[in-house]
C-alpha cells in the first residue's frame, strides 16, 4: 500500500505497510483501484458530456465514491469489491448510450482506467500496485495530482452532503468529473495543475455555499447556543459526523420513545439549528473531537451513529454498539441501509438498541458556544467595526480545521491562551475542541472564540472576511487585521486551504505538519505565491500574528 492523503501519515512520507488510521493494505489498496477507475469513469463522462449526453446517477456515484475514499470513513474492502464492479456496469452503459446516440469510440484513444476490467477480486488487487499514486514518474506533477485529487475528494464529499438535501450544482459535479479526468492526461504541465488546484478552490467555495444554503435553507439559521456538555439519566444515541439529515430523521423517530440524543465532534454544530430547538430529547454535546473515540464511546453506553468521516476503527468494548450509514462502513459493524422513494432511513434498531443501554457517564459538564455563522456574525457587522476602529478588537486569527493525535497540535490550545485579550478567535471544524472549552472570555458582548460549525462551515468565515471587506471598503482582503492559523488532517481541509488560496488569502500558517504529498518545488510555489508558512512555535507565531494584525491599515495603533 501508499497513501499519503493525510496529515498522519506516516513519519509524514507515507502509509506504506498499515495506515496509522486504521486501514489495512487491502482496503488502501482497493481504494487506489476504485478511484483509478472513478478517474477512467470521469474521462468517460466528461467526452460524454462533450456530446451533450449528462448522466446525473453516475457523477454522483463517482462523488460518493471519491468521498468514500476519505481518510476515516470506510475500511470495508468487499463492499469497495461491489462498487469497483458496480463501476463496470456504469461504464458499459454510458459506453452503450455514447456509441447509440454519437457513434462509435476511439478505443486506442481512451486511458487504460477508462477500458480495464476484471471478473475476479484476486485480478483487482494484483493490478492495485500498478495504479497508486506513487507511480507517477516525476514528482511535481505525482504531487499536483495528489494535491487536486484530495482537494476534489473534499469537493465530493460536501457535494454529496448538499446532494442529500436535495441541493445540486452541476458546475460542482462537473469539475468533480474534469479534474478527475485531467489526473490521467500526461500531457498536462505543472501550470496546467496548478490552474486546475485553483479552481478547485474556486469550486471548493461554491460547494460551501451550496452546503451552506442547503442547511440554512432547510433547518433556519444558526444562532448563537450555549450546548450542553453534561448528561441526563436516560438511555441514549449519539450522533457523529456531518450527517445533518440523518440526525434529523433519528431526532424524529426517537420522539416519545424515552432516549435521548447526543452529538459528537462535527456534529456539535447541530444545536445551533433553530429546527432542532423543538426535541426536548436532543440534549447537548458529548465528548470531543473524533480521535478521542476509544476513551469516550467507551464512557457513552449507549449506541453510536458514525454519518461520515471520522470514524476509529472500534474497540470490541463498543463495536457492538456502534452503527455505520450512508458511505461510512467498517467490516462486522451494523449499517443502517439508505432511503428508499423519498422515504427516511430506519433507526428502529438502533433506538431499541439504545433502551437496553445504561445511560452515559458524565465526562464534563457546563456549556460550549456555537452558532456564530455568517448570519449571526454579520448581523453585528457594525458593532465590530465600531469595536475595530475603537481599538476594543485588535484583529482576528482564524483557526479552523481539524483536529487529530499529532503531539504537536498542544499548540493550537496554547496559541489560543496566548493571543492578547482584545483578539478574536474565529474557528470551524473539529479543530475548535483544542480551545472551545477555555474561558477566554468576551469582548464587550462578543465572545472571544466565535464558532461557525463544522468544517465546511468555513464558508461562513471567508464570507465574514469578504463582508467586511465590502463594509470597510478595503481593496485587498490580505489588508484585513484577520491572520490565519489553520490546521489540517483530512481531505475536507485541503478543500478550505484551496478555497482561502483561490480567494486571495495570504501568509497562511497551516500545520501541525505540511502536507507529505507536497513536492520540494510545490511546496516552495506555495510559499512564493501565498505565503503560506509552516507552523513554527507559539512564541514566534504570536508574536508574528500580532504584527500582521497591527500592519493591517485599518487598526488603531495600540498603546
Ligand atoms: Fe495513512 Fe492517512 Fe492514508 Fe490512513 S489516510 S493510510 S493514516 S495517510
Ligand atoms: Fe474533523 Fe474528521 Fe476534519 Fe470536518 S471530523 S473536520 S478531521
């Protein structure tokens, strides 16, 4: 096996004998042979697609498959068996219908993905190690691949989260197939690339704003919530991921049956949601962010509902409790099946499960804010601007993201405490539980860490950023006192690094660790073109966020 797609990754080169996540060698290398055939499938869509023939059902089976794929969300190789003879089957009718209704293919013209087939699972992970990416031969352009391919796999999956509540964009689907396509095409330059990693950034944000829109749309508005972290003393379910719709369906089928709710790592968001606000049962947040699984299912007693990314492989002292849905799966564990005619998903033996349970050990108690969106944010847009240009706000630090085991993330937790008392913290994703639960208390009626939610709530925080631009009438968002202090572990984030780059975003510091998949030279182009820097230590960042926050032309000086 070799997958370099996330931030721990091995000695920060490569998984090479077993993933650190989890993943053995057969599931890594029959993922490799699924998305070499995703990109044959997508060539095969985008000539389609070039004779007017658009085939809506596979670009999303190609957008599943890219998310399933994710680091942490499925390590079942026989179910990705299916899909990979699934694939065949699509490519044969979308083959039959080009040749019906344009004429016949140039089948010497086409790429090996896009024509290689197999009957037998032994030939499947036989050809995996001809086909990974390792086997690009120069390495800025294996790394430009990797880069656009990760970036386009976090595309997917927050497609596929939109798609689900009934919100599509083609241009979005589209690009998902084009970029796909174009890793296979030797013909493509480093420039080439790159233009290609920048729209994805481009793409990156639209799909955040159609996500957005798609939650806000159907669930209201997030506002500003205390969540509960402590328990009650009932049976109960808890919910992990990004899933918004299958919480909603578990909150509706749970109702009257005497078990309570409970959210975990990306799910947290949830409570802000005025839909929610009516289920007496949805009680609060239990536990942190995902990597801390082991310890906290452990505690929760009660069933596990895993929507998306991420999931731990389980412990046996929970695995019988822990159910997976829609693309996560995880051999031996019970999956809850999909929707059938638009009906909801079926909960019931999850929710019978959950009244046998004991109710969960208390691991915390108080509060946590969230549900600082852009609505919210905005809607106090001039008393932050008044609180700027009186000095009271010296500037923000974004630092979203995500979080995960690295030693080095005690950083983000220190930085946090560190940053002077008249800087904000703005954060989205599972990074936040590094400081969400210190008291870095309020600026005048604004709290110190405004959360926006989950990961792809990120959006929120780049059209913060482009608002106030537009309010103050700052011509460059770099002259913003906003500095930006991202961490990264899965492939969602490299989509909101893309995005921030495309929009113009300089001097970013991204860690714990650089990406592995990063050539020297494309490492290097970042940092002449955006700046972007390493994480360094706390003291040096500080101080050097404070700089880049009192150089922003729009900052009293400070005394
Ligand atoms: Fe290693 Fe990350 Fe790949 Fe898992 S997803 S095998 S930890 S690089
Ligand atoms: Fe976290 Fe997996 Fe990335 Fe959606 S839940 S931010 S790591």
């Amino acid at each position: 096996m070799y997958c370099d797609q996330c931030q721990e990754t091995l000695s920060n080169e490569a998984c090479t004998d077993t993933g650190v996540c989890g993943k053995d060698a057969q599931t890594s290398n029959i993922q490799d042979l699924f998305v070499w055939e995703l990109r044959g499938l997508a060539y095969l869509a985008e000539e389609a697609r070039a004779e007017g023939i658009v085939d809506g059902d596979l670009r999303v089976f190609i957008a599943e498959g890219l998310f399933s794929t994710i680091t942490n969300v499925n390590f079942d190789p026989e179910w990705f068996e299916e899909q990979i003879r699934e694939g065949f089957e699509r490519r044969r009718n979308l083959r039959e219908r080009y040749e019906r209704e344009v004429g016949p293919i140039d089948e010497a013209a086409l790429p090996e993905a896009a024509t290689w087939e197999a009957a037998e699972s032994a030939a499947f992970y036989e050809k995996a190690p001809e086909i990974g990416v390792q086997t690009t031969e120069n390495e800025d352009i294996q790394s430009l691949r990797g880069l656009l391919t990760y970036g386009i796999k976090g595309i997917a999956a927050y497609a596929d989260h939109a798609y689900v509540l009934g919100e599509q964009k083609d241009e979005v689907f589209a690009f998902v197939q084009r970029g796909l396509a174009a890793t296979l095409d030797d013909e493509l330059s480093v420039d080439d690339l790159i233009g290609l990693v920048l729209e994805a950034g481009e793409i990156g944000t639209e799909v955040m704003a159609a996500l957005d829109e798609a939650h806000t749309s159907t669930y209201g508005h997030p506002e500003p919530t205390e969540v509960d972290i402590g328990v009650r003393d009932r049976p109960t379910v808890l919910v992990s991921g990004h899933g918004l719709k299958d919480l909603e369906e578990l909150l509706e089928q749970t109702e009257g049956e005497g078990v309570d709710v409970y959210t975990h790592g990306e799910m947290l968001p949830a409570h802000a949601y005025p839909a929610f606000e009516e289920y007496d049962h949805f009680v609060g947040n239990y536990g942190n962010a995902w990597w801390q699984q082991h310890e906290e299912l452990e505690a929760f007693n009660g069933p596990v509902l895993m929507t998306t990314n991420c999931l731990v492989p389980p412990k046996d002292s929970y695995a019988g409790r822990t159910y997976t849905t829609g693309v996560v799966r995880f051999p031996g564990l019970p999956h809850v099946e999909g929707r059938v005619d638009g009906g909801q998903k079926d909960f019931s033996a999850l929710i019978e499960h959950a009244k046998e349970t004991e109710p969960p050990e208390q691991i915390e108690t108080g509060t946590v804010p969230n549900g600082f969106t852009h609505d919210a944010v905005l809607s106090r847009v001039d008393d932050i601007i008044e609180a700027i240009q009186a000095g009271d706000i010296r500037g923000f630090v974004v630092m979203g993201g995500c979080d995960g085991r690295h030693p080095k993330r005690e950083y983000y937790t220190e930085m946090a405490e560190s940053l002077p008392d008249d800087v904000i913290i703005l954060t989205a994703g599972c990074a936040k539980y590094r400081y969400n639960k210190l008291d870095l208390g309020d600026i005048g009626e604004i709290p110190r860490v405004l959360d926006a939610g989950q990961c792809n709530d990120s959006y929120s925080l780049l059209k913060i950023a482009m608002e106030l631009q537009a309010a103050l009438g700052v011509e460059d968002i770099n002259d913003l006192p906003i500095a930006y202090d991202i961490a990264w572990y899965e492939q969602k984030a490299v989509t909101v690094l893309l995005a921030l780059l495309r929009q113009g975003v300089e001097g970013i510091r991204l860690g714990p660790t650089l990406p592995a998949f990063l050539s020297e030279n494309v490492a290097e182009l970042l940092v002449e073109e955006f700046d972007i820097k390493p994480v360094d230590s706390v003291e040096s960042d500080r101080e050097a966020i404070i700089e880049e926050l009192e150089s922003s032309p729009l900052v009293a000086p400070s005394m």
